[in-house]
C-alpha cells in the first residue's frame, strides 16, 4: 500500500513565496491565504483543492486516486 504524504510546499502563484503546510485529512483545503502578500489563493479549474494547484505534493484523496470533496 502507498504511503500518504500529508506535507506539500505551497507556491503562491502571485509572488512566489512558498511555505510548508500539513496537508488536512479529512477535508480538502479550497482556500489558502498567502501569508507574504495576502492574496486569497483557489483552486485552479479542474483542481479539487489548493493543495492540487499550487503544492508539491497532490491532496491526500488525489494521492490515493480517489474522488476528492
């Protein structure tokens, strides 16, 4: 069985800061607000959440090829 990974870098698309973020479990994440330049970061079209546009690493259902939120 695959091991879940729940960290995933964050880069803001805006001004290309990028922070470390433990990933929830048990929801996806559709907002994230960048804690350089404010900006209110969602998902891209076809994205299911935050983590899926702009992480390192794809949400913990996305990662288990399930149907995520």
């Amino acid at each position: 069985m695959m091991q879940i990974k729940l960290i995933s870098i964050i880069t803001c698309p805006n001004c290309g800061h990028s922070k470390e973020e433990k990933m929830p479990t048990d929801a996806c994440q559709f907002f994230y607000e960048c804690v350089n330049c404010k900006a209110v970061l969602k998902p891209k079209p076809g994205d299911c959440c935050v983590y899926c546009s702009f992480g390192t690493v794809k949400c913990p259902p996305s990662q288990q090829k399930q149907k995520c939120c």
